[in-house]
C-alpha cells in the first residue's frame, strides 16, 4: 500500500479515499471499452478474410494499405510490394503498428489506460497501488516523447483511408456506385481525421509552438481551429474506436455474404 | 429553510487526529465555510481553518470535502442531500498543522525554483508593446489562485512523498509554461522543466485540470503543450541527429 | 523572561498587500535587510480581491488624459479634503508604477496597438484604470510577490541563501510596536500555527495592513480587515486623520445571506451594466448632485451614447462617484422600490451578448454563478452598499509617508488622506504601488540616516507578552465572554449605528455600545492551546477593532455636515467650512480623543487647475480670494 498519504506529518486518516461517489465507474467503462476495441481488433486483424468486398470495392481500414501477394486481387490499392505473408504477420502489418502507436501515445488514451489500467491513479484523490512512481522520466514510458512522429505516420494513414472510401463508390458493372457501406466507410474517415487533426501534437505544429500569434496570423488561425477540435480530442477517441469497429464489422458481414449491401445507387 | 446537517471533521494535529462527528444548523444559501464558521462559534471555538476572502478569490481554504479537494467557501451546501453526511478533511498531501489547516510551504519552495520573468535587457518600463493574442494564453494561466488543489490530488507527490524533492507539480509547471508563452520572456525553459521541475513525471492523468477552482485548463493548455515543446527540443530524432552532427544548440522558435 | 524568536531587520513591513510588497521591494532594492510579515499565507492578502483596475494616466485609451486630469478626478471625488500633495504625487508617479509592473511580468489586457488597455471608472473622466479582466488585484499582488521571489533568487546567487535580504513571515501577527524612546525599535508578535511568540528589532516598520472592514457587520473585506496597523499606529502614539469616512461600495452581493457584501465590480457598470430599481427604472438619472449636473448625463439616450462617443456626450450616472451611488440606492431600498432581497438590480444581461459578458467579466460571472446560482448573461444582479474601505488612517508625510513617530510609516489603505472623504475607484490599486514605493524610500532613508540603532527594553516584551496571552488567563472576574459573540455584537452596532447614513444620537448610542464591549473585553475566555487557536486570535483582533470602531465613532459625532463617506441624516448638507477641516484621532493609551486640526492649503498652480466655478461649491469665499478666477 502507498506511503504517500500516510507519508510522516500528513493528517492521519487510516481510508485511502474518502470518496462518496463512484468514482470507480468511469475508469471501470473505460477497461471495458478499451478491452472490447482490443479484443476485437485482434481477432480481425488475424483472421485474414472477409476484409474486401470485391463488387463495391469496399476494403475495412484494419487491412488497408493491403501490399503483400497475400491480399485478395484488387483490395490492393497501392500495388502488391512483398510476397506472401505467413499466417502470424496481419496483412494490415504497414500501418497498423503506427495506428497503434499512435493511439498509445495519445495525450487521452495516456489519461485513459494510465487510470484505467495502471491504476495510478484510479479516480483523483483516490490512492494509487504501487509504492514507487516515476512517470514518464524512464524508459519504456520516456517514449510516450515521440507521439508527434506516430501523428504524421497517421495522417499519412489517413490520406490512405480517404483515398479507399472514394474508390469505393463503385458498382458492380465498373461505373459509380452508392451503397450503405460508403456512407460507413466516408464517416469514419471523417471522424479519423477529427481524432488526427484534434490531436496536441498537431495543436502544436499548427501554431501552439510559436511565442507570438501576432506575428503569424494564418497559422494562429490553424490554431485556434486545431484547438477547438482538440477539446473534443477524448470524444473523437472513443467514436472513432466505434467507427473503425462498425465499419469492419459491416465490411466483414457483407463481405462474408452474412448481410447485402443497402445500394442507393 | 434551515435544517441540521450531519458533519465528520477532522480534528488534530502533526501526531494524532480522528474524525470528530457534529450535528449543526444549516440556512438557505450557504456554504461548507459557513458551516465550519457556525462550529467555531458554537460547538468548537479552537478549530483551526485557513481562509480568507471568502469568495473563490484568494484560494486560502482548501480543503477535502466527502474524499474531493475543494475550497470551502465555493461548495454550496445545496449541493449534498440534506441527511448527506458531510466529511471535512485537511489536504492530504501536505503535512497537517492542526484540524483543517495544513503546512504548503512546499509550494513556496517551488516556487522559489522557477526562474523569474526574464524580459529583454535593454526594454524600458513604457516601452512593453505586447498584442492581446499574445498574451491571452498565459493570462489564462495568471488566473491561478494559488490554493494548491491541483498540488494536493496530483498523485505524483500525494502518494509519492520521495517525488517532492524532483517534482514541481501542476501549479508551478503550469508558471513555467505561461512565462514560456510570455511574448517578452527570453529564457528558454524547455530543458529547466524538464530537469528541475520533473515534467516527465506528469502522467496527464488530468485530476489537476479536474480540480481547478478557476477552471483553468492546465493540462490542456499548460502541460500538455509544455511536453510538445519539450518534445522538439529533446526527443525529435531529427533535432538530436543535427545536434550530434553539428553539435549546435537548437534555437528557440 | 518570556521565550521569544528574535530576529533583526533594517525594515519590517506589516502586511504583504500591494502596498506592503511594494514597500518592502523598494527597501530591499535599497540594499536593506527587509522582513515581510502578513498574517495570511503570502499572497492572499486582500488585495486579490480588487477586480477593476489600476487608476494611472497614461493616456493608452484617450490621449487627452494627463496627469493633472487624474488629480483633479482624485480631489473631485474625495470632495476636496483630500490631502492634495499626496493625490498631486499619485497622479504624476501612478503611471510609471503601472509601467514597472510590466518588467515584473505583469500581463495587463491590452489595446489594438500593444499598449496597456484602460477602461472606464466612476468618477474618472477618462478611460484610465489598467486592468486584467476582472481580477487586476489578483495580478498585481502576484506580480508583486513574483519580484520578491525574483529578488530572492539573486539574493540566492549571491549568497546561496534566498532568506539573506527578504523574508517573508506569513501567518504571523504583530501585536505591539516596541519604541525606544520615542522612535520605534520592533515590534513584536505572535507565530499563528504554533503560537509562539517573535520579536523583530527594526530602527523602522511600515504599516501596511489594509482596513477596518470586519468591524462591520456587512463587509466586502476579509476577516484580515481588522484595523490592526491603525491601532498599532495608535498605541505607538501615532494619529489617525479621516477615520469618519468610510467608503461603502454601492454594489456588494446582497444574497444568499452568508455572501452578502461581497463584491461586485464597478466594472460592470464601467462597460455598461446600469442599475435598475423593482419597477425597471433606471433612477440613478434622479440622484445627480448639483456638482456633477455638468458631467453627467440627464437621459438614458445620451448616457448610452457615451459609451462609445465619450467625447461628445456626458457619462451615465450609474457611474457616479461610489458615495453618491450608494446613497442612491439606500433611498430606492427604504423607498420601498428594492429587489426582493433588500438591494436594486444591476442589469448587464440586457446590455451587451452573452458570449461578451462573460469575456469581459469572467469571475463576476464565475461569482454569481458559484455562489447565487445567478447567470449574470440572462438574469440581473442583486446588489447594495457594502463596507469597502476607509479613506481614513495613519497620518503621514506625503512625500516619504512618515507618521508622527520616527521610524514609523504607513502606505496604502491604512494611511489616510490621500482619498480625502471619498476614494475613486481604481485609485487604491494606484495608491498602494505610489505609496507603497514612497514608504519604502522613506524607511530607508530614515536608517540610512541614523546613527545608532534603537535598542527594545526587556520589560516592553515582558508587557506585550503578558498581554497577548491574555484571553487565556481572564482577569474581569465577570461572566466570560465569547470572542465570536462580542465581534458580531460590534459589527452590528457599527454597521446600523455608525453605516452609512449616521444621525447624532445613533452614533451616541454606537459609542455606548463600543464602552460597554470595551468593558467585557477583559473577560473574554478562549478554549484550548495557543497552537492555530482561531478563538484566541480573534480576542486580540477584537482589541485592534474596539479602538478604531472609537475613532471613526468619536469623528462621525464631531462631524456636523454630509460629504463623501460621511453622511448625517441630521445635517444633510456639505458645508464648506468644514473642509479644511481633518479629524485628528489619538490615544493616551487608555481613552481615545479627536480634534479639529486645519488642512495646508492647495498650493498655488495646483489650485489653478480648476475653474473658480467648481471651486465655489466646495470652497468659502474666504480660501478663493487667492485664485485668478476671482481677482479677475
């Protein structure tokens, strides 16, 4: 148990929390959520089926770019660059690691798994478990540093994303199409660039890093638009884990035959 | 309109103290100060509690209200239930003086250790010219009271005593970074918050942002972009790289 | 003997407020060794609480302000009794205090040109007070505590000791002045954590310990507010000037009951806000003085206008000097068209987007939202008089704010003269940094010049002792008495009796009540030990503010006529034969008497600043013989 607040010449009060809500409830619904996004995640990223739906040309973000021999014909948007893949290796193996990264390193996700998980702490003013805390001064945590790099990695992922949901407007016969599937695809890559570009990091690229707005006045623009997605940051982390989940999940049953595209046109 | 409120305040100093149970007198529109006034007055004339202007302003009667780091005089007492017991406590992260007031000289002495305004040298008094723009994110920053809440619940020192000695907590990191942001400030203080004020130790976790009287948004705002700056200073691999080559220091931007 | 924490210092500064800070700066920058002693934390004096602005005349927002203009608004509002050298010294150093903040880091709002921006003030003819949204107190009192730290951290590279030069002793309060002979020596104090007893031996102190407010029962002032370095001053056998008028700021929070005089800004009226009675009626247009009929506005048309064409329209009456206001309000209340709650509506939700209201006043808007569950951007304000200052205090020399006993000064609220019967708002903000300074020059001066040290006598700490461990050991032999009981029985005495509007045989009725409290004083019993003992504490404040509640009663009495913070229902009018007049207060250390003393008079380019025509409605035939207006 911690030292800290029972640390010599604190006020001697034996709880370790004298809380009255429930306060152990929002990190309790974080785990959840961020088990079920896990769990998920990996189950589709290993399956290697059901990921492109040759007649709409739909392909789910997890597999995008697809470039090894292992993808199915025409899932490959940007050409087939190494062979076959064993079975252990996602086919989504180019940019999943750097999404991954990226989402580690976020400013909220840290806020959110370092209370959830890590328990330190759970709720504020409630105590923390381990008796030593050394932040993010040692390795591995000392890493959490290098998130700005994994956000340009994940707007070039983006710019990928954005350009598979437009050549999914198509239909069977070649020409466009509209179906159900390219308004989940089109929304979730547009909430993936709100989670993107709302991030700290790209709050400070934008124009947090300078001294003087005055002197830059488009970029204090960029700014204060950058700065007021960011306040939505931690809501665009959580949509966009629903959206990548449901446009795969669509993508998957349609792919898999279970459902048939809704078409509109 | 009045009622009786159950209250448990704690009452005792550096070397014993248990939590004193009361049953007093509650009126329409008042506060937890109000109520620990009432007791000073009627039940226990020697209870200690700090405060002051008794309006959000002067950030004196900090205090933890049912396990939450509050101030005293800005919770109304419409907010808990009527047959709610109340539960008063010191700050538990500072050492206790006596009942509710604590000894947060730490703060004094981290303050101490952030290095003053440092204004361009040959600047005469009437010559400043700064725009609003430019001022208004320190400013934000400038609104801080000083009650220390954020110091209080920051887990980094509430429940790591060894930290205080590397660790400058969310209050003073959040002074280094509105001189940083001071459009006439010179020094660069990427490398000081990190060294002397332990910014890496800060884990984001956001309960000083929670907290805040003031609602000033010190992990958003101060933190955060704190860690972004120091980011480019000393964890860009292309900064370090050019470092190493040409052995420069990088500019401040 | 008597165990005590002795300390030396060249300087020792009572009160960490604007004034104070800015005192014990300037010592220090003059190399003396300078003790800062407050009895809160550092940087939660009372000054926090000042929301408007700083009063300088740097012309950022209208070039025509000078400093003459500046002097004149100041003499104007305190209704020509103020001391004029002090309000001609502020109005010519307040803009290079203003200025000097800045290269401390302070962050004032500013204009479209990167200047300090300056807003309007009651009683101000110009838009003149430097500010930070509604919280300029709170930056200058952290400015000011951020130069100390600042000073400190060279006195650290010097010499590896940041204490060497300036020490701050918070918490700590001071209960006696020690004097060797007649000059002072130290002064000596009590630790309020442990309750030990401190001796400072110092050749000079500074008082800077604020106002009188917690003698009132509804007060904008912090429990600090208890008049101890006026009855410090007292007891040293200093005197006090003015102590009849007390400034009651007419726009306090009138409910919930437990913030009733809280604060609301002037500001609010400064960018628009208007005070409306129970039948929506904007009256302040009722209450013009003849005085002022020529400045303000008779119409609600012209007044709106002023705001942004001030140059060719009066300003609006709801920015009347706060005296005026206050009473104003006073008559609407009694004249049965209040607010629900015994106050009239200041209206700010009407006048400008919701989204501006809460740009320009973020912590009125904070205020009234955390504390009345009022949204000041859809619904009025509730507000009336609450006691805000006292314009008067120790008398002192302006130009090195000396009081009467050598080595003894005092700056900011706790001296008087400067605001004469009436402060302008903005003008204390300024006051503390111009004073404060000069008190700083004159205390080093003053040991500068000395030859040898003042040296405490042993039975003078012995006495100071004795009597602040008093309230443990009662000697009345009558029923003890509760400290809490006997403030409250003062505070509402002074306020029904000696408030804001005072007739001869209520305050007769005031003074019998202070005698009598005097007379249980002795009796007063306080639990438990001398450890944080908020009992205890109290009873010594409560000697501080029986003596002064005396003065300002004993005045109010001599004063027959109605001027500035002073009004008696029984002599409703101003006379000017009681201009130059002041009330000079003192003790003998066991009564406390009152005399008439004379005022200098203005000196001569300074009297010509003003046109013969205004001078007339304060000024006898007699003083005017001398101005060019009436030999022409």
């Amino acid at each position: 148990m911690t030292v800290g607040i029972n640390a010599p010449g604190r006020a001697r009060i034996s709880v370790r929390n004298l809380r009255t809500d429930r306060w152990w409830l929002p990190p309790l619904l974080t785990n959840l959520g961020l088990a079920t996004f896990v769990i998920y995640a990996t189950v589709r990223s290993f399956m290697g089926q059901w990921y492109w739906v040759n007649d709409y040309h739909y392909l789910t973000p997890f597999y995008s770019p697809c470039i090894s021999e292992s993808c199915v014909p025409g899932s490959s948007h940007f050409g087939q660059w190494i062979g076959e893949l064993p079975g252990w290796i996602p086919m989504g193996f180019l940019a999943l690691p750097f999404l991954l990264g990226f989402r580690l390193t976020c400013y909220y996700y840290r806020k959110a798994y370092y209370r959830s998980v890590w328990q330190s702490p759970v709720a504020c003013a409630v105590a923390e478990p381990r008796v030593k805390y050394s932040g993010e001064t040692k390795f591995p945590l000392i890493l959490q540093n290098l998130h700005r790099y994994f956000f340009y990695v994940a707007g070039l992922v983006a710019v990928i994303n954005t350009y598979d949901a437009i050549v999914a407007f198509h239909s069977p016969d070649g020409g466009f199409g509209m179906g159900l599937g390219n308004v989940i695809l089109l929304v979730n890559v547009i909430m993936l660039w709100g989670y993107t570009l709302s991030c700290h990091s790209c709050r400070h690229i934008a124009g947090g890093r300078l001294k003087h707005f005055s002197a830059h006045p488009l970029r204090y623009k960029l700014w204060t638009l950058v700065s007021k997605l960011n306040v939505r940051h931690m809501q665009l982390a959580w949509i966009t884990l629903g959206t990548l989940v449901l446009t795969d999940l669509y993508v998957m049953l349609v792919a898999s035959g279970a459902i048939s595209d809704l078409r509109f046109v | 309109m009045g009622y009786k409120a159950q209250f448990r305040v704690w009452r005792g100093d550096d070397e014993s103290g248990e939590l004193r149970d009361y049953v007093i007198e509650v009126n329409e529109g008042e506060v937890v100060l109000d109520i620990i006034h009432r007791l000073q007055a009627t039940q226990a004339p020697d209870l200690a509690v700090r405060w002051n202007c008794k309006a959000g302003k002067c950030g004196s009667c900090s205090a933890e209200i049912n396990g939450k780091p509050r101030l005293l005089c800005m919770t109304r007492m419409s907010t808990f239930d009527e047959d709610e017991l109340i539960t008063v406590t010191p700050m538990r992260t500072f050492p206790v003086i006596r009942d509710l007031v604590t000894d947060v000289s730490y703060n004094y002495t981290k303050a101490r250790e952030v290095q003053s305004f440092t204004p361009p040298p040959d600047l005469k008094p009437g010559e400043y010219r700064m725009q609003q723009v430019d001022v208004e994110r320190s400013q934000e920053f400038r609104k801080c009271i000083e009650c220390f809440l954020c110091q209080n619940t920051c887990h980094v020192i509430r429940d790591h005593e060894e930290n205080k000695e590397a660790f400058s907590g969310p209050r003073f990191l959040m002074r280094v970074a509105e001189l940083e942001m001071h459009p006439l400030d010179t020094a660069d203080r990427r490398d000081t918050a990190q060294d002397e004020h332990g910014l890496g130790y800060c884990n984001i976790t956001k309960c000083c942002t929670d907290v805040c009287p003031e609602h000033i948004k010190i992990t958003d705002n101060a933190l955060i972009p704190m860690k972004e700056r120091v980011a480019g200073r000393r964890y860009d691999p292309v900064v370090w790289l050019g470092n190493k080559l040409f052995r420069r220091s990088s500019k401040k931007s | 003997m008597t165990q005590v924490e002795r300390h030396t210092y060249d300087v020792v500064v009572i009160g960490a407020g604007g004034a104070g800070l800015r005192a014990a700066i300037e010592a220090r920058q003059r190399g003396l060794r300078t003790a800062v002693v407050c009895k809160s934390l550092f940087g939660k004096a009372h000054t926090v609480m000042a929301e408007g602005g700083v009063a300088a005349s740097m012309g950022n927002a209208n070039s025509n302000d000078n400093w003459q203009v500046h002097f004149r608004d100041t003499m104007r509002g305190g209704k020509f009794l103020n001391n004029w050298r002090m309000a001609e010294l502020h109005a010519k150093e307040a803009p290079d205090r203003v200025w000097e903040l800045e290269t401390y880091g302070a962050l004032f709002d500013r204009t479209k040109d990167g200047r300090i921006s300056q807003r309007n003030f009651g009683g101000h003819e110009y838009p003149r007070l430097a500010h930070v949204g509604d919280r300029t107190g709170l930056e200058l009192i952290r400015t000011l505590q951020q130069k100390i730290v600042s000073l400190q951290q060279e006195d650290h590279k010097e010499t590896g000791d940041y204490e060497a030069k300036i020490k701050v002793f918070a918490e700590c309060t001071i209960t006696e002045l020690l004097k060797d002979g007649d000059k002072i020596a130290g002064a000596f104090g009590y630790w309020r954590e442990s309750g030990r007893f401190i001796l400072f031996e110092a050749p000079a102190v500074v008082l800077a310990t604020g106002g009188i407010g917690k003698s009132f029962k509804v007060t904008s002032n912090s429990w600090e507010y208890t008049g101890d370095g006026h009855a410090l001053a007292l007891k040293a056998g200093a005197t006090l000037i003015n102590m009849e008028f007390i400034q009651f700021h007419p726009t306090g929070m009138v409910w919930p009951p437990s913030v009733k005089g809280i604060l609301v800004t002037e500001g609010v009226r400064g960018d628009g806000g208007v005070l409306r009675n129970s039948d929506g009626k904007r009256f302040m247009f009722d209450y013009i003085p003849e005085v002022f009929k020529d400045k303000y506005a008779d119409n609600e048309e012209e007044a709106d206008r002023w705001y942004t064409d001030p140059d060719n329209n009066r300003r609006t009456p709801d920015l009347l000097p706060r005296d005026e206001v206050a009473r104003a309000i006073n008559s609407e209340v009694k004249a049965g068209r209040g607010s629900p709650h015994g106050g009239v509506f200041l209206d700010i939700s009407s006048r400008m987007p919701a989204e501006e209201i809460r740009r320009r006043l973020p912590s009125m808007h904070h205020q009234f939202k955390e504390l009345a569950d009022v949204d000041i951007t859809a619904e009025p304000m509730e507000v009336g008089p609450t006691c805000h200052y006292v314009m008067g205090g120790v008398e002192v020399d302006p130009d090195t704010a000396a009081a009467k006993v050598p080595g003894l000064f005092a700056a900011g609220e706790v001296a008087g003269g400067m605001h004469g019967s009436n402060r302008l708002g903005g003008n204390s903000l300024s006051d503390l940094l111009v004073f404060g300074r000069r008190a700083g020059t004159g205390a080093a001066d003053y040991v500068d010049g000395l030859t040898d040290r003042p040296e405490i006598a042993q039975s003078d700490v012995d006495k100071a002792a004795a009597g602040a461990v008093l309230p443990f050991d009662p000697r009345g032999g009558g029923v003890e008495e509760n400290p809490y009981t006997l403030h409250s029985e003062l505070q509402q005495s002074m306020n029904d009796l000696v408030g804001i509007i005072r007739k001869a045989g209520e305050i007769r009725q005031a003074l019998q009540k202070i005698d009598e409290i005097k007379a249980r004083i002795p009796n007063i019993a306080v639990e438990g030990h001398r450890q944080f003992n908020p009992g205890w504490h109290l009873a010594i404040d409560l000697y501080n503010m029986i003596l002064v509640s005396e003065c300002v009663a004993k005045a109010a009495l001599l004063r027959e006529e109605s001027r500035g913070g002073h009004t008696r229902d029984d002599h409703p009018a101003m006379n000017a034969n009681w201009r130059n007049k002041l009330l000079v207060c003192s003790t003998d250390g066991t009564d406390v008497s009152v005399v008439e003393q004379p005022q200098l008079p203005m000196r001569q380019e300074l009297f010509e600043l003003f046109e013969i025509g205004e001078l007339e409605k304060y000024y006898t035939g007699e003083e005017l013989a001398a101005h060019p207006g009436r030999k022409a």
